[in-house]
C-alpha cells in the first residue's frame, strides 16, 4: 500500500495565511484521492520516490495514470513539509548556494515568487537540487516531479487553485506573498545538506 506522509500540523496550523478548510480538504481530499488512485492502480512494488525513473517497468497503457497519482502523492507530500505554523530560513550548505546562486535570500524569494506567478494553469513551483549541487527554480505543470528530469525536489509550492481558491479565488499573487509567512526549508536544508 502507498500512503502519503502524515499532515505533519494541525489543519489550523497555517491561519490565517491558509484557512483550515483549506488545508482539510486539500488533504484528506485531494492528496488522499491520488493514493487511493494509486492502489487501485498498482500494488507496491517500489518505493514511491523510484516510480517516475523507473516508470518504464510498469505496463504501456498504465503508465501515464501511475506517474500522475505519484506524482500527486509525492508533490503534496513536498508541499506540506514546505510549510509550517514556524516558519524557517534555509539554512547550512543550502544557504550558502543559495546567496551564491541568487545574491541573497531576499532576491531568491523575488525569483522564486516571479517563477510561481508566471505558471500557467495548474502545477508547482519548485526549488530543486541537480546531482552537482546547482540550484534551480522550476515549474511543473499538474503533477509531474522534478525526479522525471533527475533533478531532487527540496521544497515546493502548489499552485493549484485548490490551493487557495476558498480564501483567495482568483488573486494567485496574494497567496503567494502571504504564504512565505508559513514557508518552512526545514526538511529542504536537511536534503541538500545531506546530498553535498
Ligand atoms: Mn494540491
């Protein structure tokens, strides 16, 4: 059985910047559905984060539906650990390139919110290790992952309308700016200091 991760908070942990509406749904809702989708789809052979490398070794006709729902299982999981009541500044190796890549952590918010607001439809924005260590900001659109591309995710924001829609409807650029008030690179630092 594929699972997703804990909701690692309470669903009121991230008011007001996200309802808790918002987040039980998103949940329970639509992060569940993509694992119950999965199962009904396949049964485990392979941990989760090697389905979209190794999506060749499942059936032609299946495999676009696989890679969606992991997909949506891993990339939720992201997006929750990317957040918290606390918020938290990247920190260690990952700060580092982070200052040199973007200058400061200021103008790495800029770019990473200029990259978010110019997704079209729906997807993710990522900040994303390559194997070298070089950062990126990426988007992804619907539910593919970074690991499709052999790149690691470290930290992600969904920018589904889901996402926001009950507090924000359609001001996306608002939801981004408040968000970074609940923006955690807790987990993002331990993965990349961790890799390099
Ligand atoms: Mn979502």
């Amino acid at each position: 059985m594929y699972n997703v991760i804990n909701l690692p908070y309470s669903y009121h942990s991230l008011e007001p910047i996200i309802d808790e509406k918002t987040v039980n749904i998103h949940y329970n809702k639509h992060h569940k559905k993509y694992m119950e989708n999965l199962n009904k789809l396949i049964s485990y052979k392979m941990p989760l984060e090697e389905i979209p490398k190794r999506i060749n070794e499942f059936p032609i006709m299946n495999r676009g539906e696989i890679l969606y729902n992991a997909g949506g299982i891993l990339n939720h999981n992201l997006y929750w650990q990317s957040l918290n009541e606390k918020s938290a500044a990247p920190s260690g190796k990952l700060l580092n390139k982070i200052n040199e890549t973007y200058g400061n952590l200021s103008n790495f918010k800029n770019e990473f919110i200029k990259k978010a607001q110019n997704l079209v439809g729906s997807g993710y924005t990522f900040l994303v290790t390559d194997h070298n260590s070089n950062l990126s900001i990426i988007n992804m659109p619907n539910q593919e992952t970074p690991l499709s591309y052999n790149l690691i995710p470290l930290f992600t924001i969904d920018l589904w309308e889901h996402a926001y829609y009950l507090k924000y409807q359609n001001n996306k650029n608002k939801y981004l700016e408040n968000i970074w008030h609940k923006v955690n690179f807790n987990i993002a630092s331990r993965t990349y200091n961790e890799l390099f």
